[in-house]
C-alpha cells in the first residue's frame, strides 16, 4: 500500500520506475528491481511491530517538519479491512485505527482494535502513544461519552432484594 499499489508485482512496478531514487535514498546499488516474489518472501519475513515502529519514527521525522505543532491536525478514525472476515472460522472482519496528519496527508501510526471492543480503548492507547501534545485532535462521536472507559469485564452484580 506504501507504493500506491495493492500487489506484489506493482511493488515490483514501483520500484522498476523509482530504483534511482530509492537507490539514493537508501543507501542501496540496485541494478534492478527484486522479483515479485522475492519481494513476497521479504515482506512476509518482516515482524509486524517491527515495522510499525519504523514507520511511527519515519512518520514523527517527517511531521516534525512543520513550523508550529499547535496548528497541526491530527485526525483519529477507525476503519474495518475489507475481505478480513472468516465465516467458516467463526471471525468477525479486522478494525484498526489509524492517526492521520491531514497537513501532511500522512498516516502517523495504527494499531489493532481488540474483536470484542470498540474504537474508544484503542484510542486512548495510540493518543498514549503518540507525541502528539498541542495539536489540533479530531475523532468520531463516537467519543463524545460522558463515560468513554469500556465497562468492566467478568459477571454482574446483582441488587440484593433486601
């Protein structure tokens, strides 16, 4: 998704068509494009979190940029992936929240919201984690709750009838 593509082979296609710049830019001595496949093995062999936390820093590098935080907007959603669900394994379909610099037009972070929660415990968690005090923050209203902590886990008390 990075090179605007949705497979393998325009990854490939990417870096066919920019390889002197990525070449530049990273150091490298590519004489040609990795095959496709390659490119599979790669991708597939890299650690989730690994990866989040390179673009978090490759993102805050490239947002710390602009002149005064106070006037950055940073917008909060959640977004469901399409084609994540498994009706034969019982799974509902795949959310994540991601945090977007509208300025930029670049996406700081995303984590995973939990299958049997909502966006709100996940936004509190990425607003955590990010460095993002003095900006401007949007979300749904989805948050605009008196009371915004998910309720508590485990069995109900009951009134007592006395």
């Amino acid at each position: 998704m990075v090179t605007g593509g949705n497979s393998f082979r325009s990854i490939e296609t990417f870096i066919k068509v920019h390889r002197r710049r990525l070449n530049a830019a990273f150091g490298l001595n590519w004489k040609r494009a990795p095959a496709h496949t390659a490119i599979r093995y790669i991708l597939q062999g890299l650690d989730p979190q690994t990866v989040e936390q390179v673009f978090r820093l490759h993102a805050a590098a490239l947002a710390g940029n602009t002149a005064d935080p106070a006037r950055r907007s940073i917008a909060l959603d959640g977004k469901t992936l399409r084609r994540s669900f498994d009706n034969f394994r019982d799974r509902k379909a795949a959310q994540v929240l991601h945090a977007f610099d509208t300025e930029g037009g670049l996406i700081l972070a995303h984590i995973d919201i939990e299958e049997k929660s909502n966006e709100i415990p996940a936004a509190q968690r990425l607003l955590g984690e990010l460095n993002i005090a003095h900006c401007i923050v949007t979300l749904d209203a989805l948050h605009c709750q008196k009371k915004p902590s998910p309720p508590p886990q485990g069995r109900k008390s009951r009134p007592s009838s006395n």
